[in-house]
C-alpha cells in the first residue's frame, strides 16, 4: 500500500526531472475530461462514445443486427470524427516532434475549442439533443478527442493514454505480486482509473439531475485550466521536452 500511494503521489505531483516532466498531471485531468464528455454523449446523445471508439465498433454492430435503442448513423458519425481528429492530432504531433510540450499545448487548444464549441451548440439550442444538434455535438466532440488520443499516444505517458483503460486494468492485475509481478506503477494505473470514472460519475451525476449541459461545462474548464497550465512547459528546454524513442 505504501507503494501504491507513493506512485499514485509522484503522479500527481511529479518530479520535474522525470523523463516525462509534469505531464503526467495533466494527462489525468484529461482522462477526467474523457469521463464528463462520454457520460454525456452515452447518456444524452443516445447510445455513443465520442472517446471509446471500441465501443462505437460494437454499437455499430449492434444497430446493424437491429438491436433497439443503438444508431447507426450516430456511431458512424462519431468515428468518423474521431478519425479527422486523430488526422489533425498527428499533423499537430508530426510538427512539434522536437518538443513534447509544445505538441500538448497545441493539441489542447484545438480541444479547448471544440468542446467550448459543443457548449455553446447546447446553450444556443433546446433540450433533448436531437436532430442535427445531436450529430453536431457528436461531431465536435468526437473531433477534439481524436485529437487529444492520437496526440496522448506521441506523448507516451506510461498508462496514461487518456482514453482507453483496458490495458490500464489488465496492468494492475497481471503485474501485480500476487501475479509473481513486480507491482510496478500500481498506483498511477488505479489513479488513472479512478480520474476516468470520477468524470464519468460527475457527467452522470449532472445529467440525470437535470443538467445536461454542466458536465460540457465542467469538461471545457479543466481544458482551459490544462491548457494555460501547458503554457510554460511550452516553452521549457528541459530534458523531457524531447520525443519518446519507441522501441
């Protein structure tokens, strides 16, 4: 236990000469944002993942065996999305290869952009989401986290991908001593883990309160505070800055 909350503290509050710098705080903020934005594209938007494209995959499938209450349209139009954000995240990483901090930085503003987009399509129209409102904030959501996955996945944050957990879980378990594993990163993997599910309890939470929009809301105030908190880092010289090696 020691151990565990040791790791899940040096992510939160990281060592700045760590080969990854202080991104691993704000890579947990955005597995927080991954939880708010789902939570309201499942439960608001009808049955669709702007994040976990896995399950638009098995949704898909669903709608097209003519299972009742799944969209084709609405998964299709989520993927697509994704796709053209995870395009423009690896033009975004391909440009700022030398420098981690910018490519962060660059990749949160288009983020920051497209969910306050989102929030505003929700302000300016009625509530249910439907009709072309729905597949717009599907899009625009969609879009931004596109981005911030395919630009999570340059940065190579260990077990911090920001939107995808199931290797995050199947680590904590076959790693762990009672596997004959060494334990490590326990703590970051259960922290990770818990950010998503906080997101998603506090996106639930406000939508089944009656406040649909709160949760966009929530989700483009964490971007803002991560983006102007990336600001500095870059523009650091630092060792971290550099690009991952993958082997």
């Amino acid at each position: 236990m020691p151990g565990l909350l040791r790791e899940a503290w040096s992510t939160v509050v990281p060592d700045l000469n760590d080969r990854h710098g202080p991104l691993p705080p704000l890579m947990l903020a955005l597995t927080v944002v991954t939880g708010l934005v789902d939570a309201v594209s499942y439960l608001e938007l009808g049955r669709v993942f702007v994040a976990n494209m896995t399950g638009n995959v098995v949704f898909s499938g669903f709608a097209i065996a003519g299972a009742p209450g799944f969209s084709l349209a609405a998964s299709l139009v989520a993927l697509a999305a994704f796709a053209v954000g995870a395009l423009l995240g690896g033009l975004i990483v391909h440009r700022t290869l030398t420098h981690r901090g910018r490519m962060l930085l660059y990749a949160l503003v288009v983020e920051t952009a497209c969910a306050l987009a989102a929030l505003i399509v929700t302000v300016a129209s009625g509530h249910p989401f439907t009709g072309g409102v729905r597949f717009t904030l599907v899009a625009l959501l969609g879009l931004g986290l596109g981005v911030q996955n395919a630009v999570s996945r340059a940065l190579a944050v260990p077990d911090l991908t920001t939107t995808v957990l199931t290797l995050t879980i199947t680590g904590i378990l076959s790693d762990s001593r009672f596997a004959g594993g060494g334990g490590s990163r326990a703590g970051r993997r259960v922290l990770s883990a818990a950010a998503m599910m906080l997101g998603a309890v506090a996106g639930a939470a406000s939508v089944l309160h009656g406040h649909p929009r709160l949760p966009l809301l929530l989700a483009v105030a964490v971007l803002a505070c991560v983006t102007v908190a990336a600001i500095a880092p870059a523009r650091s010289g630092a060792p971290w800055t550099a690009p991952v090696v993958r082997k």
